[in-house]
C-alpha cells in the first residue's frame, strides 16, 4: 500500500507540473493580437442585429431590405451576441491572468511597436458589442449604464492615444515614419468606434471629440502607410492578412460620421466609396494573400472583422440610397462577411488544441520596418526589439 500510495503521488505530482507548464506557455503565447478573434464575433453579432432590425417606414424600404429581415432567424442576433460576450470575456480573463502571472511579457508588448496596436482591441469589441446589446431594445431606459460602460471601455483608448501619438510626435526612434504599419490603424479604430457609439446615442460633443482624433490621424497615417508600404516584401507572407484593416478604417469611419450627423451624408459616402475602392483593390490581388492561407494560424482573423464593418458601412449607405444596386452590394458584402467569419471560426475549432501553443507570440514580431520573422524552436525572447 505505501508503494500505491508514493507511486500515485509521483503521478499526480508530474501531473502538476505538466499542468502548469502547458497553462504557463499559454500565458506566455497568448497577447493582445488575439482579440482579433473577439472584434470579428462582436462586429459580426453587430451585423446581424443591424439587419434584424424591424422596418419603421415600408414605404422608403427596398423590397430586398424586406425579402432579407424575412430570411434572417429572429433569434439569430442573439445569440451571435453571447458566443461573443463568452468569447471576449474568455480572452479577457486570460489577459488578466497574464498580467498577473507573466507581467514582464505583457511590458514588453506595451513597448513594442507592433503589440501596442492590439491592445485597442478589447477595448473596441467591447464598444461593439455595447452596440449591438439587444438590452438596449428591450430595456432602452437603461442609458445610464450605457454611458458609464462607455467611459469604461473609452479612457483605456484615450489613454493609449495619448502614448502612441505622442511617441510619433516627440520620440526620436518611435516617429510615425519609423513605425509605420498597417496595425497602427487599430489607434484610428479605436477612436472612431468610440466617436460611432458615443453618437448613436446622441452624445454630441463627446462622438465629435473621438471623431476628430481619430480622422485626422487617420489622414497622416494613411499617407505615411502609402509611401512606406512599398512592394510586396514590406510584409512577409504570413501577416498579409493585416492589409484588410485598411478597409476598417474608412468603413468605421463612415458609420462614426453616419451617427454625428443623423443622416449618410456626403461625407459618409465618400469614406465609404474609399473603403469599397480599397477592398476591390485587395481582392484583385489574390496572390498575395495566396500563400498566408496554406497553413492556419491566428492572423487568419484579421479576416473578418475588416469585412463586417464594410458591410454594416454598405447597410446604411443602402438604407440612404435605397436603390436595387446598393442593396444588392449590400447582400453580397454582408455574406461575403458571415462566410468569411464562419469558416475561420470553423478552423479555429478544428485547431483548438494547437491554438495557442503554435501561434506567434508577439516577440516574434521583430524590426522597425515590418520584416517579421518566427522562431523555428517557438521558443520566446523576451528582448525588446532593437
């Protein structure tokens, strides 16, 4: 009995260890870039609420419009909006607990120049999925409680904000022409996401704040990002997928406008016309993004989000214009988004086991201009890169 005893000891012993080991190396792995999970589910339970909603005016209403919220299953929103609250309330306890156990790598990702653009992130799939909260129908008295969850999820922005712009400004090594990347846009997303809630519920003053930020750093950063990303090779196949979110921008930004003006206005159009310009530009050049899908890895997920917030953009300009061909763009946009959503979601399911151990942790990220590489050992350096 004392050998069963010492020999079932050692087991759950080695047991202990091998746990803690595989949740020490997620915590080690796991960083900001993957609430590109959660900002694709929140944007895409946006989505569907968007065109749930019930038709006040039949007159001014497309019969497409009408054939679509017939088609859509009434509970569908729903419950796409609680697979994303469990999903981004997963990741976000993970991150705590990353914070708390491995605070030295969770720095390192602050300082990076890459890292920091994810840590927009959470704070924007929680402004998306405050949106698309269907307690805001059902209790819409509750406006209290919204805007204190918007100033929650709104001074982690602005105090980011405050850090990477004036890093670009003042900062030797880390001016906006040194770091330039395509995920410096999440800054500008962030911003306008702020400025697209704050203004659906006609908080004035507040949406044009957010607004103001971000377009005007959208304009310096658009610029810059045209003259720098040069050539196929300013970024290395398997992070192709981070183009899309030049797409994001303009479309979000359009929404933003939508809800300060009360109406898609010119200035929404052409934000929109940019972001639809931008898409048609990326999907004519499919052989570059050929290559970063061969193999499935977390970047995968920049995928969706970017498309779902052009298609909640070709909703309203639907809405607006009201002609067979803007809806039709509609329609065509909103499945491009769903299919693109439920096969990565797909993926991620089948890949569950390897998810986080395969991923590329964020110093892996290396160089100032773009040129990322992977440790063949996946082993984690911790340095800062030079």
């Amino acid at each position: 009995m004392p050998h069963i005893d010492s020999s079932s000891k050692i087991i759950e012993g080695e047991v202990f260890m091998q746990t803690n080991n595989l949740i020490s190396t997620i915590l080690t792995k796991f960083h900001a870039g993957y609430f590109k999970i959660s900002l694709s589910l929140c944007s895409q339970a946006l989505l569907w609420k968007t065109l749930g909603d019930p038709i006040t005016n039949t007159d001014n209403n497309h019969f497409l419009r009408r054939a679509l919220i017939k088609m859509l299953p009434s509970a569908a929103s729903i419950f796409i909006w609680s697979i994303s609250l469990l999903t981004l309330t997963s990741l976000s306890f993970i991150y705590v607990l990353k914070c708390m156990f491995k605070f030295q790598t969770v720095k390192h990702e602050f300082m990076h120049h890459v890292g920091v653009n994810y840590l927009f992130a959470p704070w924007i799939s929680w402004l998306l999925l405050l949106q698309s909260s269907p307690f805001l129908t059902i209790f819409p008295k509750i406006t209290n409680c919204y805007l204190a969850l918007w100033w929650v999820f709104i001074v982690p922005i602005l105090a980011l904000d405050v850090k990477i712009y004036g890093q670009w400004f003042i900062k030797g090594k880390r001016y906006l022409s040194n770091v330039a990347n395509p995920t410096c846009q999440m800054s500008v997303i962030g911003n306008l996401a702020g400025a697209w809630a704050a203004g659906r519920m006609d908080w004035r003053e507040s949406a044009i704040f957010m607004f103001s930020l971000g377009i005007i750093h959208y304009l310096v950063l658009f610029v810059t990002l045209y003259q720098r990303l040069s050539g196929e090779k300013s970024v290395p196949t398997m992070f192709k997928p981070v183009f899309f979110l030049f797409i994001a921008a303009p479309s979000m930004g359009s929404l933003a406008w939508d809800s300060i003006s009360g109406t898609y206005d010119n200035s929404s159009k052409m934000l929109f016309y940019l972001s639809l310009f931008l898409f048609l530009i990326l999907v004519s050049k499919p052989s570059i993004f050929i290559n970063s899908t061969k193999k499935f890895n977390m970047t995968w997920w920049a995928y969706p989000f970017p498309l779902t917030m052009i298609a909640i953009a070709a909703f309203e300009y639907s809405q607006e214009v009201r002609s067979t061909t803007a809806h039709l763009l509609m329609m065509v946009l909103s499945l491009i988004s769903v299919l693109a959503s439920v096969l990565i979601f797909l993926f991620t399911i089948l890949n569950t086991n390897t998810f986080f151990l395969s991923s590329v942790s964020i110093s892996q990220v290396e160089h100032l201009d773009i040129s990322f590489s992977q440790d063949s050992s996946n082993e984690v350096d911790h340095t800062i890169p030079k």
